[in-house]
C-alpha cells in the first residue's frame, strides 16, 4: 500500500480505525466526480515524500543557517525545492517554508505592512480570498483594507477602480489573486497602479499557479514583488505554501516567514514540494497545464449550453462560476443535489449575489482533478450534462450516480491496485 508508505499494513494491525478513514477516503474520490476547484491529486511519488520520516526532524532557520544540528541531509531537500521554484518560476528568491497559503500571505503582509497600514486587495464577495482583508481574518483586523470589486455589467475586475482606489487611499501594498475569479488577471496594468503610488504589488496566485508553471496562463512573477501561493491547487504538490520575489525583498520574506510567523519547517512537505517542483519542471506538465484549460472550457460550455450563466460569459483558467437562477435553483441545493449523485463541487456567491453565502445563487467548478485523471473535452462534455440533470432534477440522483461512477471506474485518480 505505497499510498500510506511502506507500513500501510501495519496501521491496519495497530490502529484499524484510522487506516479504515485513510481507505473509505480513497473510495470516497475513487467513487465520484470531484469538481472542487481548488483540489487535485498528487502523485503517488509526492505521497511518499509525504510519509517519510523527515516529518520528524526539527530544523529551525534556513538552510547552511539552522538552529538545530543534524540538519545537513534535510538541507538538501531545501535547497532542491529552492532550486527547483527559482528555476520553474524565473524567481529571483524562494521561500518553501510556508505552511499554507494563508501563512504564505500573513509572512507576506508581515514582510511589508505594519499594524494599521492601508492595503487595497479584491472583495471577498467577489472572487477574493478570506486572507485578503475579511473582517473575519487577521488581514481584516490588522490593516486598513480597502477593497476594489468587478463591474455589474462585464462581471470583470474594473481596473479604473482600482487606480481610482489606489490614487485616493495611497495602499501601501496592492494585493491581486483570486478564489473565484475564471478569467485572467492583468498584473502589467496592476503593476502600473502600484508604481503611481509607490506601492508593493502582491499577488496571491494560489489556484492558479500551476497553471502558470505549465505556461497555460501568463505568470505574475514578472511583474509583481512577491508572489505567494499554494502547492496543492493547481501545482498538484503537497499542503502547503510558498513565496517568489525579488533579491531586494529576500531578507525581509525570509525573516517574516522564520522567526516571525513560524517556528520549525515542515521537512517532509518541503520534500513533497521538492518533488511537485520537479514534476511541472516536465514537459507532460505544460500539457496538463494546457489539458486543465481546455477541459475548464468545455466544461464552462456545457453547462452554459443547459441554460447555467457563466460569471463573465466564459472562462480562461481551470475553474468557472455559475449563475444559477436561469434554473430557479439556488447553489446550496444545487452542491446538495450533486452530492447526492456522488459529484462534488460547492456553492459560491456571485458577484452582487442577492442571496447570502449559505444559500448563494452560484456554483463553482473546476478541472484540475477531472484532468489528473485523464479525462477530457468528451468526458467535460457529459460531465456538463449530468450536473445539470441532477440540478434541474434531484430523482436523477440514482441515474446520474451510476453514471458518474462508471465514468470514474475508467479513469481513476490512484491505481486500484494500491
Ligand atoms: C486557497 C487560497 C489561499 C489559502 O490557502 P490555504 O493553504 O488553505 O491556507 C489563499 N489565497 C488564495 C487566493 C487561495 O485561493
């Protein structure tokens, strides 16, 4: 059982209850769609690197520069993801230390705000990130947000705002990067903004990242100080977070990371990084890149083409939005009707969504596993056509179920073997 490393079978000995929830969570993905947007499937070599015994080595600081001794083996698998990031990336500086995204995003602020300062990042409520200055967060409470949104009419970032917002609130920082946003970011235009008030430009590329390694989309390295995201959305790597930017701003990220919002790495996950890096270093990765894409497309027309509105009219990256009230259909019932015929995907609001996030009027989908999987713009096609039959009608749940898992019996995310 190499999913759970070399001692699988010894889990089951000594602890059948956690190794019963490690295998009914592999029959759960192996038994239905997964359109989550922001999930995927790491390979089996990430896994093992994952289950490996540098999850037990402490190793505070950086490497050639720690605090612990012994550390000379687990430096190695941090330079390599360095390595590995700086060349895959273009990046002048890599930190691999980041626990998640989130702790990606407080180092970040860390590095370049104080306690009160004024940042100008995207609404919440329109495809932003909770760490993005959500009263809820500690972005929220620490600093002074000031969030732009998109237009009503293109349901696209209006970039007049954010030079207007810019201009009149002087961010210290501006923030780009989305959960929810299908279409392409224009970081030379931001990149500009931030230059006319003397601003840091951050972007948070979490989901879309891999697909910017595989070069599907174009890359926020060029133009912004800091890049931060995370591994295991598009880049298909393990849990876990990372920040590019530039030689001038080195020390300070790295300091903000160490000792200032973490203590000790997660070797084991810098490893599993390392080996993520190395897998979208390949030319099979630029063409899941490009399959991601292309698939996210056919998946958007498909289920335009059932009477759901894409946000924007379409989509350029792996995920899309959907208005549902063509249907009469809110998007909590929908993710609950999916659900019920073993296809996952979840609710999100849209932009000036009259209902709130419990209920929502949308939906958002994704190809990232779908594609892992070795599917395509056939499969996106019916994938298309079952949502919307079992969101226009939940007593297809049992057809569309059968359906479903015949689909997935073709193409599994993990050999069943293992
Ligand atoms: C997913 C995401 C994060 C948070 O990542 P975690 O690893 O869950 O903390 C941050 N920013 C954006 C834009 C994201 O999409």
């Amino acid at each position: 059982m190499p999913f759970y490393g070399p001692d699988f079978a010894r889990l089951q000995r000594q602890d059948p209850e956690v190794a019963r929830i490690l295998l009914d969570e592999l029959a759960r993905v192996r038994g239905g769609l997964q359109l989550i947007a922001s999930e995927n499937f790491t390979s089996p070599a990430v896994l093992a690197a994952l289950g490996s015994t540098l999850t037990n080595k402490y190793a505070e600081g950086y490497p050639g520069r720690r605090y612990h001794g012994g550390c000379e083996v687990v430096d190695r698998a941090e330079y390599l993801a360095i390595e590995r990031a700086r060349a895959l990336f273009g990046a002048e500086h890599a930190n691999v230390q980041p626990h998640s995204g989130a702790s990606a995003n407080l180092a970040a602020y860390a590095a370049l705000l104080q306690p009160g300062d004024t940042m100008l990042a995207m609404a919440l409520e329109h495809g932003g990130h909770l760490t993005h200055g959500s009263k809820v967060n500690f972005s929220g409470r620490w600093f002074d947000v000031v969030a732009y949104g998109v237009r009503r009419d293109t349901e696209l970032i209006d970039y007049d705002e954010v030079r207007d917002l810019a201009l009149r609130h002087q961010p210290k920082v501006v923030v780009c990067g989305a959960t929810a946003y299908p279409r392409l970011i224009d970081f030379a235009v931001l990149r500009d903004i931030a230059d006319e008030v003397g601003a840091w430009l951050l972007a948070d590329v979490a989901h879309t990242i891999g697909l910017m390694a595989g070069g599907a989309i174009p890359s926020a390295v060029p133009y912004a100080d800091v890049v931060t995201f995370t591994t295991h959305k598009a880049l298909r790597g393990p849990r876990g977070g990372a920040i590019l930017c530039t030689a001038e701003l080195a020390r300070r990220i790295d300091r903000a990371v160490f000792p200032f919002v973490q203590d000790g790495p997660q070797m084991h996950t810098i490893a599993a990084k390392a080996v993520a890096f190395g897998e979208a270093l390949r030319p099979e990765f630029a063409a899941y890149a490009a399959a991601v894409v292309a698939n996210s497309r056919a998946l958007c027309e498909a289920l335009a083409a059932e009477g759901m509105r894409p946000v924007t009219g379409g989509t350029d990256n792996h995920l899309a939005l959907f208005d549902l009230r063509p249907l009469g259909v809110s998007g909590a019932e929908a993710e609950h009707r999916c659900a019920a015929a073993g296809i996952t995907l979840n609710r999100n609001v849209i932009p000036y969504d009259p209902e709130p996030p419990s209920a929502t009027s949308g939906i958002r989908v994704g190809t990232l596993c779908v594609t892992t999987q070795g599917m395509g713009p056939e499969e996106m096609k019916e994938v298309g056509s079952l949502v919307a039959r079992v969101v226009r009608d939940r007593e297809s749940a049992a057809a569309v179920r059968a359906r479903v898992s015949s689909m997935v019996a073709i193409h599994q995310p993990y050999p069943s073997d293992l």
